[in-house]
C-alpha cells in the first residue's frame, strides 16, 4: 500500500472558499481522499494555519474549526500574522496591515522533513501558493522517488506549479466540496458555527 501525507495550506484553501461559507466546515480527510487512488492510504493530515488576531468573530470561528480538525485526528500546525506598515499610494498615509508569516516555511519545512525521513511514498499538497514552488522544484530534485502531487482551491492554479508538477495536479471542484462537510455537531462542545451552516 502506497502511504501518503496531506499537507494543507489553510488559509489558501479559506479564501477559495469565500463565496460558499458552507464549505469552510470542511473535512479535510474526507476531501483528501477524493485526491487519492484506491491502492493509497492517508498516514497523516497536517493543516497549516494562522488566527486572525483582529477580528474576534474569525478568531472564535477559527478556534471551533481547529478544535473540530484537532478531533477528527489532523495536526494543526500554527503560524502567526505580523503588522506591517504600509503606505497609501493614493493618500501617502502610513497605516498597518496584517500579514500572514511562517505558515510557508513551516510547509517548506514539513515538506523537506517528510522527505528526508522517507516518512511516506507520497505528498498530497493543498495549496496554490506559488511561494512553494522553489522548495517543491527542489524536493523534485533532491528526492526524486517521492510522489508529490499538487492539488489547488478553487480559482487558484498557477502555471508555474502545474509546470513544476506536470500531469500530477488537481483541482478541488464544487461536487468535492458538496460531500464533504463535517457533522453539524462533532461533540457537545464541537459544532459547526451558525454563520457555516
């Protein structure tokens, strides 16, 4: 049996997901497996991640979503968001914006760990994120026997990975999406939020 480990770039996955909140309660197991093949088998799902420190609402909607993954056996790997000063183009006024930092290399790092331990025969990465195209292309070259195949959110497939990974990419369609949400109510403390139902 081939082993595959899921990498899942959370909040790239979000934002493709903004126009349905439905689908934001996903199960991640469940819409991995629909990228595997019938002689693979799920070792491992690790969900990247950062909170939304700013907006109390996201951050109690987040926290819900991680303890429902947590639950359902998926590691949570955190990153942080940073306040970066910007400047207005049109005003000329500095103000701060949050950026999201870490959750890149913490993938690139998970992705080369995996590698070089030959923990699986196979990497399945949710992501769209064309900052990891450098590491992939190397992880190509450096381990060439390991099967990394790319899937991308909706709206988001870049020419350049699909270049990297040519033939061996997909992309997550709405009859994905459709089957394969979380139970509504996982434990008495683990429910899906109102604004997702």
């Amino acid at each position: 049996m081939i082993t595959v480990n899921v990498l899942v770039d959370g909040f790239n996955l979000y934002h493709s997901l903004r126009k349905n909140p439905r689908y934001k309660w996903a199960d991640l197991r469940k819409l991995s497996q629909f990228f595997i093949k019938k002689n693979e088998t799920i070792k491992k799902i690790y969900y990247f991640t950062s909170t939304a420190h700013w907006d109390s609402d996201k951050v109690k909607r987040h926290n819900i979503y991680i303890k429902a993954l947590r639950y359902t056996g998926i590691e949570v790997v955190k990153g942080r968001f940073k306040d970066k000063n910007v400047k207005c183009l049109t005003c000329n006024k500095w103000f701060s914006v949050p950026v999201e930092k870490e959750t890149d290399v913490k993938i690139t790092t998970k992705l080369f760990e995996l590698a070089f331990k030959k923990s699986c025969d196979k990497i399945l990465l949710i992501s769209g994120d064309t900052d990891l195209a450098p590491a992939i292309e190397l992880i190509k070259k450096l381990f060439p026997s390991l099967n990394i195949h790319i899937v991308f959110p909706k709206e988001r497939e870049p020419k350049i990975l699909k270049k990297i990974v040519p033939n061996n990419y997909s992309t997550i369609k709405e009859k994905h999406l459709m089957n394969c949400r979380l139970p509504n109510k996982l434990t008495t403390n683990i429910y899906c939020p109102s604004e997702w139902m």
